[in-house]
C-alpha cells in the first residue's frame, strides 16, 4: 500500500492546508468535476480542512448522474423485451426512471446483466446468438474507448446480435455551458484526471484563457486533491488563468492517442441532454453511419415509439446540485423521501454521486441525537 499511503499522509495534508491557509486573502469558489474528487473531498472531510474563505462546490462529474431520464426510460423498455439481454455496469441499476430502475425489471423476470466491460457484453452476444445484447454505454471520455473497442470488433467479427444504448458525454462542453451561464458561480476548476489521461488536456487550455479561470488537472486521493486546491488558489491569488496539470503520473499533455482513435473511428460528437442541466450542443458522442446497425435506439426503434415524455421528480435539486448553486444536504428530500433504498435522482444511488457522498460519510452526523 505504499503508494496509496503515501497520497493520504495526514502530515503532508496539514501541511498543503497550511499552505493554503497562508495563500488565500479572499473568498474563491472552486467546483471539482470530477464525482471521485466529490466522494474524496467528502470522505476524508478535506473542504472542512480549508479555511472559510474557501468554498468547494460539485460539479457534473458523475455520468450515471447526468444520463437523461428519457434514456433510462429507454434502457427500461428495451430491457423489459423477452428476446433481450441487457447489460450494464451496476451504478446503472438503481437510477430511477419515470417508474421503476433496472434492478426492478430484473427482478420481475428481465435478463439484466452486470458487466465489468463493454468486452464482457459482446463475449454475451457471441454465446447466445439467439438473443438480442444490448449494452448500456454510459460514461464519460474515461470509459469509452472500450465501448469503442467493442463496436469495433463487433463489426470486424460480424456479431450482430449486438447494440448499445449510447449515452457517453465529454467533459471541456459541460464545463463551457457552466460558465458561460449568467449564474455561474465557478471561479476556478479541478479538472478530472482519468478523463485526461485518455484525451490530455489541451482542450481545456482555451476555455481557461476565454472564461478566465484556472483549470487544474487533479487526481483523486486526498494529496492530489489539496495539491489541486492549492495550484488552483496560487493562480487565482495571481490573477493567472493557466490549464496546470497536477496529476502528472498519470497524464500527458496530449493524452492517450491510441485510445483516441479507436473513438473517433466508431463515434462521433452529437448534442447531449444532460439531466437537470438540459441539453448541451456538441457534449455527448453517437455512433458514425458506418456503425448504426449497432444503433440501439434505432434497432428498437417500434418498442420505443410507445414511450411518453417523461419528467424527474419536482423536489429533485439534482441539477442545481450538479450546477454548483447547492448542495446535497439543502435538499428537502435528502435523507428522508430520497434515500439509496428509495431514490428520486441518480447521485442518490451512483457512487460517484454528490448525493450518495454526502449520505454515505455525512448523512448519520446530520441525524446523530443531541
């Protein structure tokens, strides 16, 4: 475990705090974007470290959280289908549609599967040709590649019992809409480490200089994430607004070219629908023409058609949430109609979920008897 120790020193975090602690003269706002910085930052109590004039907010970095409530609907009809295996990570089975999750069509009779990878899926569809294998194909940049792979050998191999339900998202966009927002309330960001080191982060350097604020490639244990703070704080403090990379063992400035390829051969940037955000223009991927047959939504095109629009729960704050404007515990159902056994949003039952961090490592402290 050494080298897991050696990013969780309580020593050395005291001393970034103090660092910290000594470089701030002013109020800052810094959102992480990542959910694993979330569930860190919340776990090992790092935003109660900081002094006071700092302020971490969370950010939309949970793809479990932001998939739309149209497509579970989606995933949920298609799973519900006789001639169908539906296959997904296992964040995925307890987010709530319109009226049940998957684990509830699973339980009634569906054939819903939990997977480690998009592989495990087409290895499913190459032993039950009879069958119809749907892979739900969520996930940032981090996890594509291997969605892309799959397709990829899926075509080169003629399986074509195969499809996926895409609902991959890219991260630069979702932070332009944020701040590009008049109610933005970002002034500086933790970037996501696994996301750069599959695709580097030259893409965040323009949108730093355009909005003027630092961007800071940050990994996930606590070290990482006070040194992230800490670089953040310095560049603000300094009136810089640089794209620093702080996570250097494991990403490089261009990032990981193989793996970007094998994207951009099977997939192509389309407008998103983000949950609680809304729609966002060139922030998510969809499969090229050259792939469609691997198309779920147009494969199952007729058993979709019946599907009515479909809304989240009113007293979900999700998307405020995921926007910066509040946290999870200023939810009126946090902890009481919105638990994990009951959820009314998905960052209750993900676990890179705000709402999850907070009820996982905070939850029993808000409701401790005097």
């Amino acid at each position: 475990m050494k080298f897991v120790d050696e990013y969780r020193s309580a020593d050395l975090a005291q001393k970034y705090v103090e660092e910290i602690r000594k470089s701030v003269t002013q109020p800052w706002t810094i959102m992480e974007i990542c959910g694993g910085q979330t569930h860190s930052i919340v776990k090992y109590g790092i935003d109660s470290l900081l002094p006071p004039e700092i302020t971490l907010i969370h950010g939309p970095g949970c793809p479990v959280c932001v998939t739309p409530i149209e497509l579970i609907d989606c995933a949920l009809k298609i799973a519900s289908l006789s001639n169908v295996i539906f296959c997904s990570f296992g964040d995925m089975l307890r987010v709530p549609g319109s009226e049940k999750d998957l684990l509830t069509i699973k339980a009634s009779g569906g054939d819903v599967r939990i997977v480690y990878s998009p592989l495990d899926s087409l290895k499913i569809a190459q032993e039950n040709p009879d069958k119809e294998v749907v892979f739900f194909a969520v996930g940032f940049e981090t996890t594509t590649p291997a969605t892309a792979m799959a397709v990829y050998q899926a075509k080169q191999q003629g399986i074509n019992n195969f499809s996926l339900l895409v609902s991959h998202v890219l991260v630069p966009p979702a932070m332009e809409a944020l701040l590009s927002s008049p109610n933005c309330v970002v002034q500086g960001f933790l970037a996501a480490g696994h996301v750069c080191t599959v695709m580097g982060y030259e893409a965040y350097e323009p949108i730093a200089k355009k909005y003027q604020v630092p961007i800071v490639v940050t990994g996930f244990e606590p070290i990482d994430v006070l040194q992230g703070i800490y670089h953040c704080i310095q560049q603000l403090e300094t009136g810089k607004f640089d794209c620093e990379n702080q996570y250097l063992r494991s990403v490089k400035t261009q990032g990981n070219s193989l793996a970007q390829q094998v994207i951009q051969e099977v997939f192509e940037v389309v407008p998103r629908c983000w949950r609680g955000i809304g729609k966002i223009e060139e922030s998510g991927l969809g499969l090229r023409p050259e792939y469609a047959l691997y198309d779920a939504l147009k494969r199952f095109e007729a058993e979709l058609s019946s599907l009515t629009p479909s809304t989240a729960p009113e007293v979900c704050i999700s998307g405020q949430i995921m926007q910066g404007y509040k946290k999870p515990n200023d939810c009126p159902a946090f902890g009481t109609q919105c638990t994990p056994e009951n959820p009314l949003g998905a960052p209750m039952v993900s676990s890179e979920g705000a709402c999850a961090a907070y009820y996982r490592y905070r939850h029993h402290q808000q409701t401790a008897p005097c």
